[in-house]
C-alpha cells in the first residue's frame, strides 16, 4: 500500500495495472480512496503493457510469474524474498522450498542503490532486502570493506509491526504486541543469509554474523545495533569519518555523532547512522535507523526504479520525515 501511494505522486509514473489476488474484481478506489485511481483490481499483470513491473507477492510466487513479465518486455522489481540470495541451494535452507526459477538467479541484482547502483542502472530483474537487511548492511558495510573491524559481528534490530505485512495472526495482535518487546527467530532469521551475502562481499577476512531481530510494539521501524571488534579502529570519529566516505555521495543516507531513532525516519527514505568506538571495553559499535515500509521497502523499490529508468534516485521520494 505503501509503494501505490508514492507510485501515484511520482511525476513520471502513470499507474497502468493493479492486480490482486484477494482484490481482483473489486474497484481500486475501495481501496486506495484518496488516489483518484479508476478501474479495478486484475488477476494478473501483463507485462507487455508496462514498463515496470513491481512485485509484491508471498515468497515462491512472484518467483514463477517472473519470467513471463519479462518475456513480456517489462523490468521486474520484486519485494519478496525470491531473488535475493545468489545461490539456489540456500533456498531450501532458508524457505523450506525449492526455488521455482533459479535461471533468474543470475540475472537478479541486489536492490541496495548504496552498493550496487551502476549495476541497477542496466539491471532487469531487481531484489529489494528485506528491511533488516537494509538497516545492517548500510551500518555495517564501511567498516567491513575498509578493514576497520574482525571477521566476528553481533546484530541486535528492533522492528515495528507492520514488518509483519498486513495478514492477521496472533504474533501482530495488538494485545500481545502493545506494551511488549520480545526476540524471536533467535536461531536464524530470514534476513540472515542476505546480510550475509552482502558483507561476506565487501569482507577482506569473512564474515561471521549473529542476528537477533525483536519486535517492538511501535507501527513502523528499524534500528539495529551492531556491534564488532575493531581491528584498525581508535577512536570514535575514525568510524564517523569511515561512514562519512563511504556514502558520500549518497542522497538518503545521514550520518551524524548522535545516536539514530526510528522517529526521525518516519515516512522518508533516509537512513540515519552513527558510530562509536567504546574505549573501556575495545568494542565498535554502529547504529542504523530506517522507515521499514520506506527504506526498507516501497521508498527503495523506487529509488531502484528511478536507477533503472535513468531518473535522479530522488524522484519522487524528496518528502521530510514525519516528525514529531
């Protein structure tokens, strides 16, 4: 829902097909009601009727309707897990299920614009992270490529609950979520192995990654604080300056001396890092707060399309975060 509403005030974009599985034959404004979109909701897209084709269904589903969106001429951008991880035996580790089109797996470019913006710039399919993902890998990546920290690397993320998605179930009921703050997935989350992936890329000694995600009784967020040793690391603004080069260019990332929360990111696509290098006990740690339904979703399936359509990254996505 996130994504239709940014999609419908991009100033390049015209929104030609919905489609629902839930929702097909219904009318679009009985959903979207603020939009002025007209029409109804379809069974299926036709890929040779757009551009781009954004994909939002369960893991192992989008997957299959893939390769005929792009045999119909159209750029896949897939907000599942599907395309994400590059090697097809992790599937079944980590999805309990065979991946149903591992020839697509090659052709699939990690959507993180921070690390792989010339490659989505000619990129047909693309595989947004997870929204855990996007909050460790930008935390983490400047210290791992530049060598600044060990092999050996803690995550500790809070999520809001509408990382959830939208399907009903006890573990997002508001009488156990309301007032709690609990762990889950202690012995390996899904996000785990694309985070993974990624440092190990940027890694001059490996990657050994422990992920604990939380759920936070809060609507939308991220934060993750990670924590390493150092190698090369003595003082607090050598990560700050490390963070600082690494994304120098780089419109949606803010890296400041004060510690991130997850308000100041409400509804934009920004990422908020800090760092520090804790003297008494020789640990670093870096901190990342994103908007999970922004950064770690619909805002960055955009800014990936904006990349592949040869438009500034920022279109579309310029609004401030709601704050207070």
């Amino acid at each position: 829902m996130t994504l239709v509403h940014l999609l419908a005030r991009h100033p390049h974009v015209a929104i030609e097909q919905l489609s629902s599985r839930s929702l097909a034959g219904k009318p679009l404004a009985s959903t979207f009601p603020l939009l002025g979109l007209e029409g109804e909701f379809l069974p299926e897209v036709d890929g040779s009727k757009a551009d781009v084709v954004f994909s939002c269904l369960p893991h192992n589903v989008g997957a299959a309707k893939a390769a005929g969106w792009l045999e119909g001429g159209a750029r896949v951008i897939d907000m599942s897990a599907d395309f994400r991880l590059r090697d097809a035996s992790q599937y079944p580790v980590w999805y309990r299920q065979e991946h149903p089109a591992p020839q697509l797996l090659a052709r699939a470019v990690f959507g993180l614009p921070e690390l792989h913006e010339e490659e989505l710039k000619s990129a047909q399919l693309v595989a947004v992270p997870g929204c855990y993902s996007t909050a460790s890998i930008l935390a983490l990546a400047p210290a791992v490529a530049s060598g600044l920290v060990g092999s050996d690397i803690v995550v500790d993320a809070k999520s809001g609950v509408s990382g959830a998605g939208r399907s009903p179930g006890l573990g997002a009921h508001f009488s156990e979520v309301n007032e709690s703050l609990g762990a889950y997935a202690i012995a390996g989350h899904r996000h785990l192995p694309e985070v993974t992936q990624e440092l190990r890329a940027l890694a001059r000694n490996g990657v050994r990654l422990t992920f604990v995600p939380h759920l936070a009784p809060m609507t939308r967020g991220i934060l993750a604080t990670c924590y390493a040793k150092p190698r090369e690391v003595s003082s607090t603004t050598q990560l700050i300056d490390a963070l600082s080069d690494f994304y120098i260019n780089e419109p949606f990332i803010v890296v400041s001396d004060r510690p991130p929360s997850t308000k100041a990111t409400l509804g934009s696509n920004s990422a908020h890092l800090t760092a520090r290098y804790d003297e008494r006990t020789g640990w670093v740690i870096v901190l990342c707060a994103i908007d999970n339904l922004m950064k770690g979703a619909a805002g960055q399936a955009i800014q990936c399309a904006n990349l592949m359509l040869g438009l500034d990254e920022t279109t579309g996505l310029a609004q401030a975060a709601v704050y207070p």
